[in-house]
C-alpha cells in the first residue's frame, strides 16, 4: 500500500569553482513557538553568523508585532477591544490582516485568521472520550468570521465587530516572518540560503551558485526513498499534514485542522504542499486546500497564477496542481 506525505528534504547548492572560496553556515533554534532553521552562503562564516543574528532578531520583532499571547502587542489590544471600539495598530500589521482577509475571500473563508474565536472543544491529546454535540460544534464557532474584522485604511484602525472574537496568526505568521527575513538578508547582501520554519521554507540565491535547491517528496515509513524531487528556485513552499495528529472513534479518523465555517474536522487529505513565490501565501493557501479538500482546493489554485500544489488523499494518491512537474530521476 502506498503511503506518501510531504517530508522536506533539501539539497544544498553546489558551488562552481569560481565560489569555492563561499562557506554554507546554519542555525537551528526555537522561534514564535516552533523551530526555525536558517541556512546562509556567505563569503565567510564570520560574515554569515552575523547574518543569521539579524535574521532571529527580524523574527523576533514580527513575533512581538503579530503575538496574540504577548499583552503589550498590537494584537492582543484588536483582541481585548473586540465588540468595543476600533485600535489604531503599526502599518505592518494593518497590512498583514488586510492580506489575510483577502486570501479568506478567496478561500470563502477556508482560511480565517479569526479562528483564534474558536471554543477548543476538540481535543486531540487522547483526553476525549466521545465526540461534541452538533449544537456544541456550531456554538464553537459562532464568533469566527472574517467578515466581522472592520478595516480602516485611512485611520488605520481594526475592529473586531463582535465581542469575543480573536486574531491569531498561527496559518500565515511563519511564512511572513520567513518572507520579511529573507528580504531583510537580500538587502544585507546574502546571496543565498533558506529559512525554514517547521516546514514553510523560502529560499533564494545567486545565478551563479550552479545548483537548485530542491525538496524531496519522500514516504514517511522510509524518509531516506524519494519518489520525486521539485525545485524551490527564489521560492518558497508550505505544508498542513493531520498524519501526525489526528484522532479516531468509531474507526473513523478526525484531523486536528479544523474547518473554521463549520466546526468540523477535515476528512479526506493526510496533506497539502503549496509552492509559490512568497511564503506567506503557501502558509495561508496550505492550510486552506486542506480545508477545503482536493477537488475544490486544486480547483482554486489552478486558478492563481504562480501557485501550485500537491496533495495526498486519504486512500494515500497523489494529486497535483496542473504546472507541476513530478521528477523521479534523481
């Protein structure tokens, strides 16, 4: 039987000879609550490990922008004021939640930043003992809604129109923090490297580097058997997979991505690989293929310019956006 997920395997560049005086320096360490790993080219590893110190100092700084557990950010002010009165918030993060709400129109709310609103009634921590009720899962989400987060472009203000609604950044925080460091390096001049953030990546590098940096589509049961490898070329990918958590009753398997519209676990997708230029997009546009299911969710990416996607069903097919191209030669 097949069994196949997405396991990110990365092949670094190859340096011609007229580099081979460049060195690949690396650091892996806990950031925004999950592991980032940050591999740099560099003319020299001093130069590099001074790069890699302004890149955690950039993921730091959008963390305290976007934390919703941080009381002092601007997040958790939206947060506390909801239902009450608009806040004036940093222009950064006026943006990022002007962006959200667009990829939330696009998905018919698949992707949702106000999910954070959502009652934790589903447990998958082996605490649960049978499922919710139908009204108790309609009323975890009743204060969920994208449409109810007011903007004001020219104040420059947010407003959670319902009280008790939450902003959280869990689906697209990673792929921006990961897009603005890697923009932050380019302009220190770092011709190449990867920030990699639990699995939502981007990379960048030189003409001349002479190699690719690709991701390998491996078997979960045996990581070291690669049926496919893509190139990752000044872009970026992002995967949701439930293989990992997920719970079962009545032999009936329950992801722990919940759809945010109904409540619901997902069904149907062990999971969901994007492949676009910004890592912010692949982070939001994963989680809601995910949600949204195979058919309809590479039905919406054929439809984006620059995006594609593969996805592994439940009975473990692969499935792909059409301008991806499966290489199994390596």
């Amino acid at each position: 039987m097949k069994l196949y997920t997405v396991i990110f395997l990365l092949l670094t560049c190859t340096l011609l000879s007229a580099q081979e005086d460049l060195v690949t320096v690396s650091k892996a360490l806990k950031l925004m609550g999950t592991r980032f790993e940050i591999t740099l080219v560099a003319q020299n590893e001093d130069i590099g490990y001074i790069a890699i110190n302004e890149a955690i100092n950039e993921i730091t700084r959008i963390e305290k922008l976007i934390s919703s557990w941080d009381p002092e950010s601007d997040t958790s002010l939206i947060n506390r004021n909801a239902g009450r009165k608009p806040v004036k918030v940093n222009k950064e993060l006026f943006s990022l939640i002007e962006r959200a709400k667009k990829i939330s129109e696009i998905t018919d709310g698949a992707f949702d930043i106000s999910y954070a609103s959502m009652d934790n009634i589903w447990k998958f921590n082996g605490q649960m003992k049978k499922l919710p009720t139908k009204n108790e899962i309609t009323a975890s989400v009743a204060k969920i809604g994208y449409q109810n987060i007011i903007l004001d472009a020219d104040k420059g203000t947010v407003f959670l129109k319902e009280p008790g609604m939450r902003l959280a950044f869990g689906a697209i925080g990673k792929g921006y923090a990961a897009d603005k460091t890697k923009a932050l390096l380019i302009s220190k001049g770092v011709i190449g490297g990867i920030i990699n953030a639990s699995g939502d990546l981007t990379t960048w590098g030189t003409k001349h580097s002479g190699e690719k940096w690709m991701v390998g589509l491996t078997n979960p049961l045996d990581k070291s058997k690669v049926f496919s490898w893509l190139p990752i070329i000044e872009s970026s990918v992002a995967t949701s997979g439930n293989y990992e958590k997920y719970i079962v009753f009545n032999d009936e398997k329950y992801s722990h991505i919940i759809d945010p519209r109904t409540g619901y676990p997902t069904k149907g997708v062990q999971s969901v690989s994007v492949f676009a230029k910004n890592a912010e997009l692949c982070d939001a546009l994963a989680t809601a293929v995910f949600i949204m299911g195979r058919d309809s969710g590479i039905h919406l990416i054929n439809q984006l310019e620059g995006v594609e996607v593969v996805v592994v069903d439940d009975a473990n097919d692969i499935h792909k956006s059409s301008g991806i191209l499966l290489d199994t030669s390596k």
